[in-house]
C-alpha cells in the first residue's frame, strides 16, 4: 500500500473539470486508488463520489493506492495533482 | 410596467424580446416489468444514444465558447459511465422489476440532492448536471424530442435555471441577457454570460410566465433591474445607454494588446492588485502588463492554521508560472488587529491601524516570516517574482529584513534549490517612510506607494468613520505633494515607483501622476484598459493648464 497526501491549489478545488481529469488520470493503473479528506473517503476513479467529497483550494487530501501497479501510480498519480490540481 | 430584481453577474444593458425557457415536465410513469434482461439492454442503448449527442453537444461547444466551458459535455459523458450512477439504476430495474425511466428518474434526483446539500457553491451547481444527463436519459427512453425553436431577433432568455445542454443549443447571435429564478454568480448561465460578456441576472424574485413570451424588456446588469414593457421614458435611457456601452465596449477591445503610451511617447505600467489565484483569470482577461499587488494575507485569512512553507509555494509558484514572464509583485503578509486571523492570537487593540501590524508582527516573529520567504525565494525560478514589504517606518527595518533575507536565500542555496532573481521594494504608506525615502531609495530596488494608507495617516482621518466622509478629501495637496517628493527620491537613486492604491485608478489624477513620473499603476482587473485608454489620449508635452 502507498499513500501521498496533497494540498489542493486549483482555485475552484475538486470541481468538476479538475475531478474528470484526476478519474481518467486514475482510471488507467489496475491498483484501487482511494482520496480521503476530513475521515471522508470516496473512490478516485467514480466521478460523483470524487465530486461529492467536495475537496477545497487549500484542503489536504490523502491518497492511498493498493495493487500490482501501486508503485508506479504513486509517482505518476503525484506528479499529475502537481500539475493539474 | 413591470420590475423585478435580480442578483447581476455581468453588468451592461440590453433590451430584447423576452423567450421564456420552462422546462417540459413528464411525468415519468412508474410501470411493472417482467423482462429485466431487455429494460436493461433499453437502458444501455439510450445510454449510448445519449453519449452520442454529448460527443455532437462538445463539438458545437469548443467552436462556439472554447475548449474549457466546453469541458462540461465532456463530464456528462463520465457521469454516463460512473459506476455508482450505474448501479443505483441497474439494481432499482432488478430489484424492484420497475421501467429504466423510472430508475433513472429517481437516482437523478438522489444524486442531484447530494449535491444541492453541499456547502460549497461551486458543487451545488453540479446539481443541475446530474439533472441534465438524467433528463437526456429520460428524454430519450420515452422517445421525447425537445423541441428546437429559432431565434429570429434580440432576445432576453428567461428561465427557472438554464442546464448547460440548454445553454449551448441557444444561437448565441441573438441573445442579449438570461435572467433566470435561480442560481448563483457559480452557475453555468453566469458562465456563459460571462464568456459571452451580455448581461445577465441569477436569483430574480419572480414567478415566471407564459404570457411574457414575445414582451419587449430591459435587463439592467448594473442596477439588477429587469423590466418588462418599460415606459417610452424608460426604453429610451436604455437604448442611450446600450448605444453608449457598444462604443466603449469596442474601444476597450482595440486596446487589449496595445501599449500603454501617451501621445508624446511617455510609458507607464498598468499592472493589477490581486488578492489570490482565481483573480488572475481576469488580470489576463483585461490585458495587465503584470501583477502590482499581490495581498499574501488572503492565504492567511482564508486558511484556520499558519499555512505551510509548500501550500505558499505551490501558490506562488503557480501564480508566477500562469503569468508567464510578466513581473508579480508579492507583498508579504499584512494583517494586524483589524485583519484578525484566530490562529495568530493578536490581542484586541484600541487602535489597530497604527497597532501591531504587518511587518512589525513579521520582524517580532521571524518564524512566520521565514517561511514565507522561503516560499517566495523557492517560488522565484517559476517565473518573475519581485517581493514587496509593508508599513515600513525606517532604514534600520529595511537593513533587518535584507539581512534576514541574505539568510534565507543563503540556506536555500545550501539546500541546491534554485532561486530566480528577486526585485525588493517597500510600500511607502506612512508619513515617516515619505520623509527618509531619500534614505530607503539607497536600500531597495523598487516603491509601491500604498495611497489608502498614506492619505489615513497623513490626514489623520480614519476611514472607517463615515462621520469624516464630508472632510475626507483623496485629491488632498499634502497626498499629492508626498506622492510627488517619493517620485523625485526614488527616481533620484535611479529605482522605479508605483501607485499600488485607490487612487491610481482615479483618472482625474492620472495625467498628473504621469507629469511627475510615476512609473507604474497597479488598479483592479476591470480597470485596466481604462486606464490605459486615459494614457493614450494624454500628451504631456501639451503645456499645463
């Protein structure tokens, strides 16, 4: 299991354009990829739920990825939020 | 005559024939089924049906309004395939044996109600897209064809809510104004209002009617106003003014791209104050040359602990790289009794203006600090980063922060982080910086002058005491001559100076400042291209009146 945590800096937060990015950004690894903010958790790769967990401009959230390709999503799923989130 | 008042979201004028958008309600039937295997192969099909026409909606959309309010087709489409939507519906036809509309109907409404519960705005809008998709879903399992309708002259669209499919059917030639029942500034009809710079008013108080369709009606984006069948009186002012906003309107677009030069060949700097990232949009919107103020205390303010070295980073950071190579002037925190933040325990003072305040909390604890230049100076090799310091009082100030500044950037260095060049200036916004700026000019790279600040100060009149407003004069000579002694030290030791206050969007004094040699002006987003419209007329070679 890996985890990350990370501060959101897009202005809107998790919205919807951000938040369907980060699901095809996720969509692509075979490992189960979890966000958690505030003890609230919703899968990474299902639009509403991602979109419903409401992440902020300015919130933490930590991200936890379990499976084969665990070790290459972690740096890649990172990378991506710094980019794009 | 009748009037209603909305919540306005883009100002102008515009007069149209009012085209009432009411939704076309079914009632979606709850029937019995025995087949589960084939209202699930019915309900996959219209799925795919309806994932065809968002791909056509995208289409039309990036050609008409771009690639970004376009991205909304783009999230229907997901929400079409999110596994959750999915199940509630599959599970709701198998195991209640009931019809796919039905299912869809009533998870639609589940799912939009999360949404409309949340405390964030922006989410609560994506409400009206959950409702979109599941209406198209519907629509298209009870075989309904929304009907299209064509716009033959300029027209005011009145609706309860718009759903972005609606938005993006509308032929954008002849739509002058949406006032809609609901919504906020967030929605996606102040988006697109936005986009396609008409007025527009969200959150009217008014039950909507049929009858209206066809009425001639004017929607006031400055005043909130929409009036149907206005008064010859009344249509008249707005046709001058609708007239008078076309031209300007024009004029300010000519200028976009244009340098900011008087007719004599004078430059000058029209940068922006900026408070934090959402306002760049605009700062590049209106064509600033840069950014002049960066108000650092909003990080502070909007966050319930000291904010980390890498959340001021990544703020930075990312406001120097979205400026490209354009200069953003970061003034480091300025908060004090009257800018209360909980988490830095600032005791309640008599007298927080000249209390303990912004660079005196920074010198008093330098960890704060601290990690706010580390922030800054690692954020500096992203683009072209100046950092600003306030309410300085002395050169004895100036030579503690430049040495704790030689620390940080020491320690970075050590560190192998790389650092950007660094401008560093000072705010002159108090009397006494004023009257040694022949001093502090010898010390620093840059002035910004904060006009609010120094006109408070120097004239002794609070501006929070509306009792003072009679004698509270912004054009006040002992203002102006300061400015203009500030202008002739700085200058004299060859630094630039700006005006990043109110006063530098004021265009009476615009010429003025020109005249002594102001360098830059640092106004609001919206004010920039007017300002710059006041340069290019001026010519400073004309003598004196």
């Amino acid at each position: 299991m890996k985890k990350f945590e990370y501060i959101i800096t897009e202005p809107v937060g998790i919205h919807a354009r951000p938040a369907g990015m980060l699901v095809k950004a996720a969509s692509v690894y075979k490992s189960s990829i979890m966000i958690e903010k505030d003890g609230k958790t919703a899968d990474v790769k299902r639009l509403m739920a991602l979109m419903a967990l409401g992440v902020k401009c300015d919130e933490k959230a930590t991200f936890t990825i379990e499976g084969t390709d665990e070790d290459i999503a972690v740096v890649e799923l990172e990378a991506f939020c710094k980019e794009n989130l | 005559m009748e009037k209603y008042i909305g919540k306005s979201v883009y100002k102008g004028i515009s007069i149209g024939k009012i085209k009432i958008l009411k939704k076309e309600v079914h009632n979606v039937e709850r029937r019995h089924v025995e087949d589960i295997a084939s209202e699930k192969k019915r309900f996959e099909e219209a799925r795919q049906k309806a994932t065809l026409q968002l791909k056509e909606l995208y289409e039309k959309a990036v050609k008409e309004v771009g690639e970004t309010s376009a991205a909304i087709f783009d999230i229907h489409q997901m929400m079409l395939e999110d596994m959750d939507y999915l199940d509630s519906i599959d599970n709701m036809i198998e195991s209640q044996n009931i019809n796919a509309e039905y299912a869809v109907a009533v998870t639609g409404d589940n799912f939009s109600s999360i949404f409309a519960a949340m405390d964030d705005e922006y989410m609560r809008e994506r409400a009206v897209d959950v409702k979109d998709v599941s209406e198209r879903l519907i629509n298209i399992l009870v075989n309904f064809n929304s009907q299209e309708f064509v716009l033959e002259e300029p027209t005011i669209i009145v609706a309860d809510e718009l759903t972005p499919s609606e938005t993006v059917q509308l032929d954008k030639n002849k739509v002058v104004a949406f006032v809609t029942v609901h919504g906020s500034i967030n929605s996606h009809t102040a988006i697109l209002a936005r986009m396609m710079s008409i007025p527009a008013l969200v959150n009217t108080q008014m039950d909507l009617k049929y009858e209206w369709n066809g009425l001639l009606a004017v929607v006031d984006g400055n005043t909130g106003e929409f009036i149907l069948e206005p008064t010859n009186e009344k249509l008249e002012e707005a046709t001058v003014q609708v007239e008078k906003e076309l031209e300007q309107k024009v004029l300010l677009e000519e200028l976009k791209g244009k340098e900011s030069i008087t007719l004599d060949g004078t430059k000058v700097k029209i940068f922006s104050n900026i408070g934090s990232l959402s306002d760049i949009g605009n700062v590049l919107k209106n064509d600033a040359e840069g950014i002049g103020l960066f108000r650092s205390e909003f990080i502070y303010l909007g966050s319930d602990s000291y904010p980390t070295e890498e959340e001021q980073f990544q703020i930075y950071k990312k406001a120097a790289e979205i400026m490209g190579g354009k200069q953003v002037v970061i003034r480091t925190l300025d908060i004090g009794a009257d800018k209360q933040v909980d988490y830095f325990n600032l005791d309640k003072e008599e007298n927080p203006a000249m209390g303990y305040r912004a660079i005196r909390i920074c010198l008093d604890r330098k960890e704060i600090f601290i990690t706010q230049l580390r922030a800054l100076f690692r954020a500096s090799s992203f683009g072209n980063i100046a950092i600003m310091f306030p309410m300085i009082i002395s050169v004895e100030e100036v030579d503690e922060i430049k040495s704790i500044v030689v620390k940080v950037k020491e320690e970075l260095k050590s560190q192998g982080v790389k650092i950007g060049k660094v401008e560093l200036g000072i705010m002159i916004e108090t009397p006494a910086a004023v009257m040694i700026s022949d001093l502090l000019a010898q010390k620093v790279d840059f002035f910004s002058i904060g006009t609010n600040d120094l006109t408070q100060y120097t004239l002794a009149i609070d501006r929070q005491n509306q009792k003072l407003d009679n004698i509270y004069n912004p054009h006040h000579q002992a203002v102006l001559r300061m400015i203009e002694l500030v202008v002739q030290n700085a200058h004299k030791n060859g630094i630039w100076v700006g005006i990043c206050g109110e006063l530098g969007a004021d265009l009476e004094l615009t010429e003025q400042f020109l005249r002594i040699g102001i360098d830059e002006l640092s106004v609001a987003p919206v004010f920039v291209l007017k300002l710059r419209e006041k340069v290019r007329v001026l010519n400073l070679k004309d003598s004196k009146e």
